[in-house]
C-alpha cells in the first residue's frame, strides 16, 4: 500500500469520527457547557492515546524546544477552534455547521503559503473567492445576533486551519500521536477553569455514555487527520475532509429530522464542487 492511498484511507477514517463526533455533541444537549463537553472530550483522548502509545518508543515530551513552542501554538489555536465549532454545533443543522468548519482546508491553502511558503497556484486565487461566496450563502449574514452561531462556525474553519497548518510544518519533527496527545492533553486542562466558573453539571447516565462516545470519536478524528497528513500532502487528501459533510447530513436527517435549507444546499454545492475542482488540477 502507497502512501498516498494510507493517507486517503486515514483522512475518511477522520472524516467520519468528526461526523459521529458532531452527532453525539449534539445528543447531550444544551444543558451540559461547550467547555464540559470538550472537558470530557479531550480527557477520553489522553486515556486512549496513553494506552495505545504504551510500550511504543514514542517521544511524547517533543522532540526539541522549537517543536514544542509550536505544539503549543497549535494547542492553543486549536482549542480556540474546537471552541467555537462545539457552540456551531449546538446552534445550527449538523450539516451546516460540518460545513462551514471543512472550509479549513482553504484557509490551510492560504496560510501553507504565508507561513510554510508553499506555493499557491493561479488557479486556486479563484476558487478561494468562489469558496467564500458559498460559504456566505450558508451562513446568511444579518448583522444581527441570529448569525452569531454561522459565524462562530466560519471562525472555527480559520482556527483550524491554521491549527492543520502546524501540524502540516510539525510532520516531520514529532509523530502524530504526540501531536494529538499534546492538544488533548492542553485542552482537557485549559477547560477546567471556565467549565468550574461555568458550572459544572454532574452528567446522567445517558448523557456520560455520550460524552465518552464524544471522546472516542473526536480521537480518532484528531488521529486519521494527523497520519492522513504524514503520508500523504495536503492537496492530495485534504478533499476527502468532504466526506464529514455528507456524512453528517445523513446523521442530521436520521436523528433530527434535519434539511438544510435552499441557500445553504446551494452555498454547500458550491463549496464541495470547489473542493473537487482544486482537487483534480492539483493531481494534474
């Protein structure tokens, strides 16, 4: 097996924890906090990752002061996206809200090329634009508090490509499971004190097993991202995100009875269409 068909493999298995990931947010409810639920979140993923790293001879402490200083870079830009993207989920259709946070792909497009100086084709100038355009029909500004939520998604889409960035310059200094182990490990501990403030509500029992699932589901999202990226570049991959969206508006619809509706389908269409545009002239 090529590396580059184990990165497609990995990035769908990302792909569909992300998905399940957003569903069972969703399934907890509004009564337990965005900074509870990413509490449990990340306390799952450093007891999964520890035990499955145990007896690998894996440097989890990094590998160089340098490669640390960006870990926590990256904690700390990721965990501002994983932020906003919980409290998009908690307002908005699953699809929509899987939708505006896969535009990161884009934004991982523009700052490769601020920051790691990758080149930027002529062709992706264009679809740069297009892509934003659909992403303003999905989120439908107002200029009122009603699109507070859309936007919280948009955010999290530029929070967390600039958090895939880092994980793209950090590829070849530190394996990926340290590099997920450190975001977990950074956000299960920088959301105690607003979960505290917050307060934090004792979960029943349904409401445990979903926080657990969260965990689970999240980790191996946060796994197959990093080794998708490890073997295969990002323009090679990076389209098989996409495949969150479909998945969550089928979750959506099971579940919730959930249909998008016309500008946001259309804003969507445009978006993956895209996607797949880039995709194919950057495999030429």
């Amino acid at each position: 097996m090529n590396d580059r068909l184990k990165g497609t493999i990995w990035m769908c298995i990302s792909a569909l924890g992300m998905a399940l990931m957003g569903a069972t947010v969703k399934f907890i409810g509004s009564d337990i906090s965005t900074f509870e639920k990413l509490f449990f979140r990340n306390l799952i993923g450093v007891v999964m990752l520890l035990f499955t790293m145990r007896g690998q001879n894996i440097n989890i402490w990094g590998s160089s002061n340098r490669s640390r200083l960006f870990m926590v870079y990256r904690c700390v830009i990721g965990l501002t996206g994983a932020v906003l993207y919980f409290y998009c989920i908690n307002k908005l259709y699953l699809a929509d809200s899987a939708l505006l946070n896969k535009l990161s792909p884009f934004f991982v497009t523009i700052f490769a090329t601020l920051f790691l100086k990758e080149k930027l084709e002529r062709h992706q100038i264009p679809i740069l634009i297009v892509v934003l355009f659909g992403a303003l029909l999905v989120i439908k500004p107002k200029f009122s508090f009603e699109m507070l939520p859309a936007l919280a998604g948009f955010l999290s889409a530029i929070f967390a490509g600039g958090a895939y960035t880092l994980v793209r310059y950090l590829r070849t200094m530190e394996e990926p499971s340290t590099l997920v182990l450190w975001f977990s490990a950074f956000s299960m501990v920088g959301m105690i004190p607003p979960m505290l403030i917050q307060g934090f509500v004792i979960p029943s029992g349904v409401q445990l097993f979903y926080l657990i699932l969260t965990g689970i589901f999240a980790t191996v999202g946060q796994i197959g991202l990093a080794y998708a990226y490890k073997y295969a570049l990002a323009s090679e991959v990076s389209i098989y995100q996409y495949l969150s969206i479909i998945f969550s508006a089928i979750i959506g619809f099971m579940f919730w009875k959930e249909i998008p509706d016309t500008l946001s389908l259309i804003g969507g269409l445009i978006i993956i269409g895209a996607a797949i545009f880039n995709y194919r002239l950057s495999k030429k």
